[in-house]
C-alpha cells in the first residue's frame, strides 16, 4: 500500500461565475499554499511525498508551487484531476446554479450531457498512478475520489476546505480513504 496526499487548492482570487475562468490566487490563498507546503515538509521524510501533480486550472498550480519548489520537483499537470466538466452549452453564470443542484444528489443524477457517475470513477482512477504524490485538485474532484472510495453514491460527500489534505491509500488499483481533510463552511454548497 502507498499513501497519497489530495489538496484542495488554496483561496481564489474570484469564485464561481465572475468574469475570470480561471483565476489564480488571493494573498489569502498565497498563505495557505506556503502553509500547507511547509506541513507537508515537516512530516517524516518517508511520509512526504516525492512529485506534485497538478489540475490545469491556475489555482492549483499557484497553490501546488511552494510544495514544488521545497521539493525541487517539476509540478506534473494533469487534466483528469482538474474541474469537473461543465455541460456544452451551458453559461459561465449558470454554472452555480447547476452545480448547487448537483451537490443535492447522487453522480448518476448531475443533469448534462456527461457520464458524471464516470468521471467520478476517472479522477479514482488518475489517482490511483500518482501513489507517493500531493496531488492538487478541486471541491467536486476531492468528493468524487472520497466518493469513489468510500463507495458512495453523493456527490456532495465532504466539505473540503481551503488547502485541506486528505489522505488515501493505493492498494490493488484502488483508493482507500484514510483520512478526510480539514472541513469548513465553503461558497461551493
């Protein structure tokens, strides 16, 4: 078994629906990436990981760069543990919307022209090859692997905070979870 490490990234500069798709970090966000890098490296040596992985999304490669530069590692960006997929056609500005209707039910149930139930499998999967990682991610990509884990069909399985870290472990090709990270009230439920 190898343990693995998912992070929620750190506090955006704007959230859901503003004018910037992708928008990178806040100071607040910049503190709670140099925060969570320096827990990460004064766990044991054998305990801390050895890559960092990324989501595409500027948030998680500004929150994922201080454990990068520690480590002096190149960050990895992978597009499978990015954003959950908005449905074609769908507007920046009913994104909320959609997603709040989402986080009220099972994978199966996320209206939109995607297989969530699916994509939820494959950010399990995408994590199962990063054993020995920080992986940094998103809300809805961290309750998809918990989900996946744990056997549960709701979307909306935890609260990830801000730069949480939860912990699984890769055992036969399989997430098991071993811990949840850090919960808080959070703009996304």
């Amino acid at each position: 078994m190898h343990r693995l490490k998912v992070i929620r990234h750190g506090r955006p500069a704007s959230t859901w629906g503003d004018a910037d798709a992708d928008p990178g970090l806040d100071a607040v966000g910049h503190e709670q990436a140099a925060a969570v890098a320096d827990a990460i490296m004064a766990l044991p040596e054998a305990d801390r990981p050895t890559r960092v992985i990324s989501s595409p999304l500027r948030r998680c490669r500004e929150t994922a760069a201080p454990l990068a530069q520690a480590l002096g590692v190149e960050i990895l960006v992978d597009t499978q543990v990015g954003e959950i997929p908005t449905p074609e056609g769908l507007s920046p500005t009913d994104r909320p919307a959609w997603l709040r209707r989402a986080f009220e039910g099972t994978w199966e149930q996320i209206e939109g022209d995607l297989d969530y139930g699916a994509w939820a499998q494959s950010v399990a999967t995408a994590l199962t090859g990063y054993a020995g990682a920080a992986v940094f991610s998103h809300f809805v990509a961290l309750n998809a692997a918990v989900s996946v884990a744990t056997d549960e069909g709701r979307v909306a399985a935890f609260r990830p905070d801000h730069c949480s870290v939860t912990t699984f472990e890769v055992c036969d090709g399989r997430l098991i979870l071993v811990a949840k990270g850090r919960e808080a009230q959070s703009q996304v439920l």
